[in-house]
C-alpha cells in the first residue's frame, strides 16, 4: 500500500464519507426528537377534552399529543416521498 493510498482511507472526504456522515447525524436528530417527545408525554397526563365535529371525547394529553405528533411525522414523510419521486 502506497502512502497517498493510506491517507486516502484515513481520512476519507469524498461523498461516500459525507454520505456516513449525514446519516449519523440525522440518526442522531431522530433519537433526540424521539427522547423529547418521550418526556413531554409522561409530563402531560391531565385529561384533555377536544371537540370533533359534535363529538367532544375526553383523553390524556399524551395521548392527543402522540397522535398530533404522529400525524405531522407521517405528513412529513409523505412530503418527503413525493419530492424524492418528482426528482428522480
């Protein structure tokens, strides 16, 4: 193995190496959102009453929490799905 060789796979700057990178950090982002989240919801148990058309159920706030956090994850997936598919 040559020297320029072995500073190559030392220190690797090339996409693939911005690519590990980029997942490690959105890995990261991921699990402190998640750990976030985690935290709010066992903050808030009090009942909460929402109203639905003429329907008012009445459910922790965890629980409409998840649910609205849910939603706008899945929103955002689709979002970020039918972009990728217009570009390529």
């Amino acid at each position: 193995m040559g020297e320029e060789e072995g500073r190559r796979g030392r220190h690797e700057t090339g996409r693939a190496g911005l690519g590990v990178w980029l997942r490690r950090a959105k890995l990261i982002c991921v699990v402190v959102v998640a750990v976030l989240v985690v935290i709010v919801l066992f903050q808030n148990n009090k009942p909460a009453t929402f109203e639905v058309l003429f329907w008012r159920p009445e459910v922790p706030l965890a629980v409409l929490l998840l649910g609205v956090f849910a939603t706008g994850a899945l929103m955002g997936a689709v979002v970020a799905h039918l972009l990728r598919r217009r570009r390529g």
